[in-house]
C-alpha cells in the first residue's frame, strides 16, 4: 500500500507512516519535529527567533570545515533565540538513524547554549559536538576560518558549567567572549525510552512563549516556565494534540 501524504505544511511533507509513528509507542522522527517547530514557528512569528529543521542541525555538526558562506543564509547574527535539535545518529550517510532526541538552544541575552536533555545529559557529546560547529557563527564578527575544538575535551570541560538561576542570568550580547555551554540539570527526565522527540517539541514550545511574551511579570528565561509546564504528562497527552494539528491544518488546507 503508498505511503499516502497526509499534510503539505510550509517545507514539510508528512506521510501515513509519519502518522502511525506518532500514534507510538515510538520514537518520532525528524520529518514530525520539524512539521512541529515550523508550526511553532508560523504561529509566534518572531523574526528574532529561529527554529532549525533537524535535517540541517544534523548537517550542521556534521559538515567539515564550516564557513560564513555556508551559515550565512540562516541570518544567525540577527537572532536572539535559537533553538537546534539534537541526535545521537553518527552516520551521515542516514540521516534518518539515531535513538535520542535532545534540545540546544542558543540564547543570546545570556551569551550561552543551554542543553536540555530528558535522559540525563545522555547526548552531551552530541550536543557539544553541534555547539563547537556553531558558536563561531552567532555572534556579530563570526570568523569564518574559526575552527571547532575537539567534542570529547569540550564536553568534559563544559559538562561542568551550571546554568544560570532562573532570575539571575545578565545579558551579555555586547560581550566579545564566546558563547558558553550548559548542561541543564533541571530539564525534565522521560519515563520511557522512545518519548525523547515529545519534550524537545514542548520544551520548543514553552521557550517560544516564553520570549514572545509581553508580560511585565516575564522572567529572565525560560528555565520557570519549563520546571512549571513540562512534566511526565507531555507522554499521556502531546501525541494526541499533535495528531489533532496535523488533522485540523490538513482539514483547513
């Protein structure tokens, strides 16, 4: 039988076998992550914030010898937020492999890349290995000959770093220094083994609302709202709201 096309939406074409590994239990794959984050990133429509489909953050920590002529397209300088996806596949001839889903985002107030990993930091090295291919890029002057350091050492220096206090964090972006790596250790932790992709796409989410917010009442960053709004029940109920979206928007199309 075809694997028949369910939605068309924006650069995404989801397929009934998108749908069944959604229906789970399973581990979602890139093509429903990144229907996700454009649908996050069409419903806040924020220029200064920017979601990477998972097909080119997987390119990007893959890619040798990454220059400005390569990342300038993504206007990273211009962004205040970004937010990359992050998987532990090491075979760049299949994009499609891997076993963990993580989140990096980049947050320009705080001068740092925050990892957000349910399994207990379990993808660090892929993490840093993606933040040392970027952070030459994001600031105002990117070098374009900048060269990554070695993932192994810079995981086991960074992994160390705190991250910052939910109201403490001072913005930084005038500093020269380069971007800092963070290893959230209050990211919330899986249940299972296959609902990893489920809180990189609610922890999008919440960091989304979070800086499109216009509350006088808004924190410094996200990490509140995150320990407030993301828990175990994302595994009983985002599945299900998220096969209601791609219905609704195939309806609506």
């Amino acid at each position: 039988m075809a694997d028949a096309r369910v939605l068309e939406y924006k650069d995404t074409v989801l397929r009934s076998s998108d749908l069944d590994i959604l229906r789970g239990p399973c581990y979602l794959n890139d093509q429903i992550i990144g229907f996700y984050f454009q649908y996050l990133a069409s419903s806040f429509d924020c220029d200064d914030i920017l979601l990477v489909p998972p097909s080119l953050s997987f390119w990007l920590a893959h890619t040798q010898d990454l220059d400005n002529q390569n990342v300038a397209p993504m206007d990273f300088c211009s962004k205040k937020v970004i937010i990359f996806s992050v998987n532990d596949n090491e075979d760049f001839g299949r994009g499609d492999d891997g076993s963990h889903w993580s989140l990096l985002v980049y947050d320009r107030s705080m001068n740092a890349f925050v990892h957000h990993d349910s399994m207990e930091g379990s993808n660090n090295l892929h993490a840093v290995k993606l933040y040392e291919a970027v952070k030459p890029f994001v600031g105002r002057a990117a070098v374009a000959s900048a060269k990554p350091k070695s993932s192994s050492s810079s995981a086991r220096n960074n992994k160390k770093k705190k991250e910052p206090a939910a109201n403490k964090s001072k913005p930084s972006a005038a500093s020269t220094a380069p971007p800092a790596f963070i290893e959230s250790s209050s990211t919330p932790q899986q249940m299972n083994g296959y609902d990893c992709g489920l809180y990189v796409i609610a922890i999008a989410r919440i960091i989304c609302q979070w800086h499109t917010s216009n509350s006088k009442k808004k924190a410094e960053n996200w990490f509140p709202a995150l320990q407030k709004h993301v828990n175990a029940s994302v595994e009983l109920t985002l599945r299900d709201e998220v096969m209601k979206l791609i219905e609704d928007l195939s309806i609506s199309g």
